[in-house]
C-alpha cells in the first residue's frame, strides 16, 4: 500500500519521514492557502523534507480544460514526477483526457461518488481520490463508496489506484484500507491519532516505571 500525509507543514513532513513508511506529501489549494506559502517555495522544500525521495501531488486552480492543461504543464516541468491533481468537473475530465498522452501522472480528485470516480480513471487517472468524511459528513458513506469505487477500479481500470482522502479519523482511514484500496493520505491530526494512543504510553511508561523499581537505572 501507498501511504502519504495531506499537509503543507514542512517541519511535520521532515519529523514523520523519519517514522513513518511514507510514499509522500499530497497538498490542495486550501492546505497551501492555510498554510501561508507560496506553492513554488513550498514544493522543493516538501521535496527536501522527503530527502528527495517520495511523490508530491499538488493540485491545478484553473476550472477550463485548456488552463487547466497549461498548468499542469508547468507543474511537471518546474517539479519532475509531480503528480497533478485535476478536479473531476466536466472540465477536468476533458483536461485528463488531453493530458494523458503525455506522460504526467494525473490525480483525479474531488470524488463524491464511485461512478465520478471511474470516469476519471478511464479518462487518464493514475490516482482517483474520493473524500471519504465530506461524504460522511453529508449523509453519505465514504468507506462504502470507496469500497464500490476500488471494485469498479479492479474491474474496468485496473491501471489506476484509489487514493482515499479527507479523514477525520483513524477508523476512516482503516476502513478503506479493509474495503481494498490501495493508498490513504492522511492529515497530520489523524496521523497523531495513529502514533499517539494514550494506552500505548501508558502502557510503556509502566513497563518503565517497574523496571526501575526493581532494578534503578540498570539498562540491558
Ligand atoms: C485530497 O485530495 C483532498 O485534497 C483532501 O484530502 C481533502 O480533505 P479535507 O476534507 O480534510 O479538506
């Protein structure tokens, strides 16, 4: 499996690259705009932070097929290997679809539903990334439908991977993963829940606390 974090906090990236097996960084225009960077000073500095290895994805702002296009264009060419994230409008798909010859890999996002998320894929997705708690957080249910969109992946095109995004919890995130897809990005705080459960410290700090009792500072 794939796992990357959704941020744009450098310091972070740099901190858990060195704990987590992470694939890379994916951004949106929100999280850079949140962050107060501009994109071009923070892309190298995502790439430094990932010594240089592990993709970026980062996202187009333009809503017509043709900008669209030009902007992924020059995405690839000032960051090599990053992959482009193109919303799944009517105008996205064209602007996938036009793209793909080319060879830029291609995130389709903005996915509320498995049957967006398949169009996306046959119009030249490498990655199809539905939002797993805005659809949850509308009625709907992000793990079913990340369940229905990996089969029709599976089925009907197989050359590209569901990356499940927008969480709010652990048990989000692992639901997809149960339901069969491939890569998660997960936001800084869900990740915290990850590595920071309050009986895992405790239970460690216990460990420490009676070896100390019976044998001080004694280390193996
Ligand atoms: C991924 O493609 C999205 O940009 C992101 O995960 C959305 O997450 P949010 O719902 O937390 O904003």
């Amino acid at each position: 499996m794939e796992l990357y974090l959704d941020t744009a906090d450098v310091a972070a990236v740099k901190r858990l690259a060195r704990i987590l097996p992470l694939q890379g960084v994916t951004t949106n225009p929100s999280i850079v705009a949140r962050a107060g960077v501009r994109l071009w000073e923070l892309l190298p500095a995502l790439q430094e932070a990932l010594n240089g290895e592990g993709k970026l994805f980062a996202q187009v702002i333009a809503v017509s097929a043709s900008e669209m296009v030009r902007e992924a264009e020059r995405l690839a060419q000032r960051i090599p290997g990053i992959v482009v994230k193109i919303p799944v409008t009517e105008e996205g798909l064209s602007a996938m679809k036009i793209l793909k010859p080319s060879g830029i890999p291609l995130l389709g996002t903005a996915v509320y539903g498995a049957a967006q998320g398949l169009m996306a894929a046959l119009a030249g997705a490498d990655y199809v990334a539905p939002y797993v708690n805005r659809l949850d957080a509308q009625g709907g249910d992000g793990v079913a439908t990340v369940r229905a969109l990996q089969q029709l992946l599976t089925l009907h095109a197989p050359q590209s991977k569901v990356l499940a995004a927008s969480f709010r919890t652990p048990q989000q995130a692992l639901g997809c993963l149960l339901a069969g897809c491939q890569s998660i990005t997960l936001p800084l705080d869900v990740a915290g829940q990850l590595l920071n459960t309050p009986a895992v410290t405790a239970a460690v700090d216990a460990f420490g606390r009676e070896w100390q009792q019976a044998f001080g500072s004694q280390s193996l």
